[in-house]
C-alpha cells in the first residue's frame, strides 16, 4: 500500500520538477529586461542633471551597455527588425532572448545622444 501511494506522489510532482527548468528560463530572462529597462529610466534621468557617467543610446544594441559588465553571456538583445535606430527622447521596445532558449522579454528604451 505504502509503494502504491508513493508511486502516485511521484507520478504527480515529478512533471511539474521538471517544468521549474524552463520557468525559470524564462523569469531570467525577464529579469534582464526589466534590468534594461530600469537602467534606461537611470541614464535618461542621469543624462538631464549631467552628461558625465551616461551612456549614449542610439538603437537596441547600445542598451547593452547600460547594464555594469554587459549583458550576461548567452543573451541576445535587439529590436526584431534589424539595426533600429531610437531617436533622443524616444522610447522603443527591444527584444530580450535568452540562452539557448525561445524564451523572450521586452525591455523600453529610451534614446539617448
């Protein structure tokens, strides 16, 4: 009886183990583009009191640097149509895909000269 209810228990949580892999992809993935996004928000508000210690953002690969160190490895960012150019004072919504995944996010970008 014992090995019957164990057998049922394990039936039931080992699927939804298996699942937390991908879940957490995912949240990774859209930890990184709320990282992006809050930086940006950063070096706009940091570029209106001095241009000293910003980064110039002109399209969705230059968000990469607003993150200390770069974008983790294995991360691709960009704008899903090719080099997009992000007019100063402008937002755009660039693509956030994670490793080796299809996992995806949206970080805002807003333009920066």
């Amino acid at each position: 009886m014992v090995i019957v209810i164990l057998g049922i228990l394990s039936a039931v949580a080992i699927p939804k183990f298996v699942d937390l892999r991908s879940d957490a992809q995912v949240a990774a993935t859209q930890a990184v583009a709320g990282s992006l996004t809050s930086g940006s928000a950063i070096n706009v508000a940091a570029r209106q009191i001095s241009t000293a210690n910003t980064v110039p953002i002109g399209s969705c690969d230059d968000a990469r640097n607003l993150l200390q160190g770069g974008l983790p490895s294995g991360y691709s960012l960009g704008s899903g149509f090719g080099v997009t150019v992000i007019p100063p004072g402008t937002t755009q919504s660039c693509t956030v895909r994670g490793p080796g995944t299809t996992s995806t996010a949206t970080a805002f970008i807003t333009g920066v000269l």
